[in-house]
C-alpha cells in the first residue's frame, strides 16, 4: 500500500504590520491534544524538586508506553533492578467524551460542500494573479466589431487598459473544528513528603487565582481546566521503602479537524470563482450567417 502524503496545507495571512505572509496548517488529531498537555507539564510547569543528588528537573513519562520502550530509550529512569526511581511525573489520558454542550467557538454545526473537496469554514481568500492577467491579456488581444469599423481590444498582450472586472478569487475553506473533552491525570510519585509538596506547588500557583490555562502544539491552542481536587496517597505496603503519590486531575477542550489518515477530503479546500457567463446561441452553434449585414458583399457569422 502506497504511503500516504503528508497531513498538511499551506495558505496565507497577515502579520500586526499588515505583511502577507504564509503559514503551514497543520491537522489537529488526538495525538496533537496528547502532545500539547505533556509539552504543557514537561515545558511551562517544569517541575523540579531536592534530591539525594541535588536540586532536579523531576522526569515527565507517558504511562501508555511499554516497559520495555522506557528502558531502552531512558536507561537513567530505572536503577539496576528494573525499579523505576523517583521522583517522577506521570501523565495519563483517562478518557475522551464528543460533549455537545462543551464546545469552543465555532458552536453551530456548518455541513461540508457536498462535493469531492468538502470544506465549510471560509479561512482566506486571494487573488490569482495568473488567472486573472490572462482573461485581461485575452481582452486586449482580441479584435472584433470590425464590420462596423470599431475594434476592442489592442491586438496585443499586456497592453495598459481600463480597470479589469474579470477577477479570479481562491476561496480557501477549511473542515468545521469538532470539539472534544479529554481528561488527563498526572501522577506526583515521590519518595518524600517534602518532594511532593515541592513538585505540586507549581501546579496549585501556576495558574494564578483561576483554573484554566492554554497550551499549544504545531499552531493549534486548546484550553485546559485544572480540577479542584488533589488526591494524595502513603504507601507503606510491604518491606519496601514508602512512597507519597498525589493524583492533579485535568481537562482539556480540544478539537480534530478531519479523520486523519482515513479522511478522503483534502484538509484545505482551493475554489475558484467564474467570472464570466456564456450562453451559447443556436446561430452560432450551426455557424448561421447574420440576416442584416451593414457592409454588402462581406461575409460574417454570429459570434457570442
């Protein structure tokens, strides 16, 4: 099976300053909501706390990677005997809920055109240079009227002319945003009371007297919630040394754009306006020759 291309598309915007410049947009999928809260703890939190070897970053893992992974990709996160060492964050996605009622700011549901490009969302819309130069080139290169001694048109490209009217827009659109509630904990693991308190400080005062806080990944920004709760729990269990574990629940408003690898529409949407209509005449289409013909003896048909 042949591989797909890459999940992107470029389109263009405008800077503070007014300068157009291009942006690469990328899809928004699960993955890019799972991205975005671990760079959010591992990043803006940053955690660190007192150790046997100093004051240190305190590790940030994904519980969903195997044991096997772990150890071979960080072999410092474990001692000789297989026993992971803390202290340690870990971050889990606990569920994913499509909550009607929960949503961001596209609220209304906008259907996709029904056709093979889709889209529904309008995000920019240009000029096309090209297109538009050549319907002004074909008006100043085109001659007719002559029966009547007048021409319109130059008989040449690129010739200086009046406003030109036949103007081609791309309307670039884009999939509505479907809205999801993700719930995340992150699991303080410590051997200390002290580590604990430390590593959980900056997530109680991180957001201030709120919260809600944003994170971002690849340009797209979700808006997370901290829950009220910090569980903690001793455990003392057995002959082994007693470990303190706090519990900071989260969730996060994310959104998808697209089905991802099995979407058949492209991402970005690129439409073209029409500029002229034609309707085309019998007369012309049987090449009839005019009734009235001002000049005699010249030979003329119908054109559109």
């Amino acid at each position: 099976m042949a591989a797909k291309k890459p999940d992107y598309s470029y389109t263009k915007t405008k800077d503070a300053d007014g300068r157009l410049r291009e942006i690469t947009l990328m899809p928004s999928t699960i993955e890019t909501i799972d991205q975005a809260f671990y760079n959010w703890v591992n990043d803006s939190i940053n955690a660190s706390s007192e150790t046997n070897k100093g004051f240190k970053k305190v590790p940030v893992i994904w519980i969903s990677a195997e044991r096997a992974y772990q150890i071979k990709s960080n072999r410092d996160s474990r001692d000789l005997n297989g026993v992971i060492k803390l202290p340690l964050l870990i971050v889990n996605r606990t569920s994913l809920t499509k909550d009607p009622a929960f949503k961001g700011t596209a609220w209304a549901h906008i259907p996709n055109i029904s056709d093979a490009r889709g889209g529904a969302l309008t995000v920019a819309r240009r000029i096309n240079q090209d297109e538009t130069a050549n319907f002004l080139n074909a008006d100043s290169a085109r001659k007719y009227g002559t029966l009547s001694g007048t021409s319109v048109g130059h008989g040449q490209r690129n010739y200086p002319g009046p406003r030109n009217n036949k103007v081609v827009y791309e309307t670039i659109t884009m999939p509505i945003p479907v809205y999801v509630a993700a719930e995340y904990s992150v699991t303080v693991r410590t051997n200390y009371q002290a580590q604990l308190n430390q590593i959980a400080t900056p997530f109680i005062t991180g957001t201030g007297q709120i919260n809600n806080f944003f994170m971002s990944h690849e340009g797209h920004r979700f808006e997370g919630f901290i829950q009220n709760d910090f569980l903690q729990s001793l455990d003392i269990s057995g002959e082994d040394e007693s470990s303190y574990e706090s519990v900071i629940k989260f969730k996060v408003l994310g959104y998808l754009l697209g089905g991802g690898i099995n979407e058949e529409r492209p991402k970005i949407s690129i439409r073209e306006n029409a500029v002229k209509v034609k309707f085309p005449r019998e007369r012309v289409i049987t090449a009839d020759s005019p009734e009235f013909n001002p000049k005699k003896g010249v030979k003329s048909f119908y054109r559109e």
